[in-house]
C-alpha cells in the first residue's frame, strides 16, 4: 500500500466520520478485503456470491448477526484448462464486538485441491484456524489476521504455514474507494516461506461490488524477484 493511502487511511480512524457521509448506503464488502476477510461480521440472511480474482467463484451467507459460513471453489475455471480438475474450501466464521470499533473474529476452514496443471503437484488437501482483529468501521478500518494452515498430499505427512496478514479498506467516496494487504510467512510451507502483496480499487453499489487490483508475489513463478499478476473480483450482494 502506497503512503499517502496509509496516512488517509490512519487519519480516517482517528477522525470521526472522516470516511464516512450522511446517506451512503451500507458498504456491502466490509467483511472482506482483497484476498482475506475482516472481522466485521455479515447481517444475518445477508451474503455474496461472484467470482473472486478471476477463477474463484465464492458464496457467503451469514446465518446470524455474529455467525457466517462461506464456500469457495475453482472447478469451473480448472476445467478449462485440465482434465484433472477439482476444489472445495469451506469453513465458518464467528465475529464478536469488544468496542464500537473494534471487533474479533474466529474462524475454522479447510478443503482440497486437485489438478493436472504443471507445478501443482496433484491433489492437495488443507485445514486452518484463523483469528482476525479488525479497527475501525465498515468505510476505513485496519485488520490483522493470524492463520496457521495445515498442508499435505497424497503420500506426503505434509507441514504448518503460518500465515499472518495486515489488511486495510479505505472509503474515498459513496461507490469507491482503495483497499490492500500484506502477507508473509516466518514457517516455510512444503517449499519457501510464502509472501505476497495485494494493492487496488474497489467500486462498489448497494448489491454489487468490483475489485480491480495486482498481486506481487516471490512465489509466483518460483523466483526470488517478484512477479506482478492483475486480478479482478466481481460479486452480487443480497440482503
């Protein structure tokens, strides 16, 4: 995330109502940045459902006004281009007020993954607990995420990815505003420790939202100099 985004973003948490104008609808994305969530929970009957960074399509519905479940997959997309093609994640998320701006979250989730694409090594499952803390409000707030996920394979024992994330949303005006996160991992997974970067902008209106961003990663395309990689998520919103 640029610095001017940072210092806006900082300043808006420290002003009241700096990010924030009489008559705005609801921002329909405040659960979710980029890539990972926040812990600002879902209404209850509330959800999504779209595709995320081009090839995930994604749902989530919130069962409560605390208690959410979510289900993501890239089957249809991996069709496309395998014959071995199948993923499945789900998990459930519960989020909780400690203050009127800052909440906690937990969450378990896990799935599997198989394809025949080169590099990805067949079928993989995965498990993760997750904890999130997030300041702020639905229009500019800042997350930490803290994420040991579990990874094995087929003939494999498999190892432990700690994966801590600092995230932040930035409402500039009714139907935009920046959003971005940071990620690394101090334990290698099955190959080098993992890291990646995500920047972009977010238009949003009250039952559909766009994300056009980049994602910077080491591990992209196996190098130690990063790899740049433009994404894009468009979902549907319904209460």
């Amino acid at each position: 995330m640029a610095p001017r985004f940072i210092c806006l973003l900082l300043l808006s948490l420290a002003v009241p109502g700096a990010a924030s104008a009489e008559g705005w609808f609801e921002n329909p994305t405040r659960t979710r940045g980029l890539l990972g969530s926040t812990a600002l929970p879902l209404h209850a009957g509330e959800g999504f459902v779209g595709q995320q960074a081009f090839f995930v399509t994604v749902a989530q519905v919130g069962l409560s006004e605390r208690v959410s479940v979510h289900l993501a997959t890239a089957t249809p997309f991996q069709l496309v281009y395998g014959d071995t093609a199948f993923s499945l994640m789900g998990g459930i998320k519960v989020s909780t007020p400690l203050t009127e701006k800052l909440h906690l979250a937990f969450g378990m989730q896990g799935g599997t993954y198989d394809s025949d694409f080169p590099g990805s090594q067949g079928l993989h499952n995965a498990a993760s607990a997750y904890g999130t803390l997030t300041y702020g409000t639905a229009d500019a707030n800042l997350s930490l995420t803290v994420q040991p996920i579990y990874v094995w394979a087929r003939d494999d024992n498999g190892g432990l990815m700690v994966l801590p994330m600092v995230g932040g949303f930035l409402r500039v005006s009714e139907h935009w505003g920046f959003a971005g996160e940071v990620a690394i991992s101090p334990v290698p997974a099955m190959s080098d420790a993992f890291a990646f970067a995500t920047a972009g902008a977010r238009f949003m209106g009250p039952r559909w939202s766009v994300d056009l961003g980049i994602l910077a990663g080491t591990q992209l395309k196996g190098q130690d100099t990063p790899a740049f990689v433009p994404g894009a998520s468009f979902l549907y919103h319904w209460r």
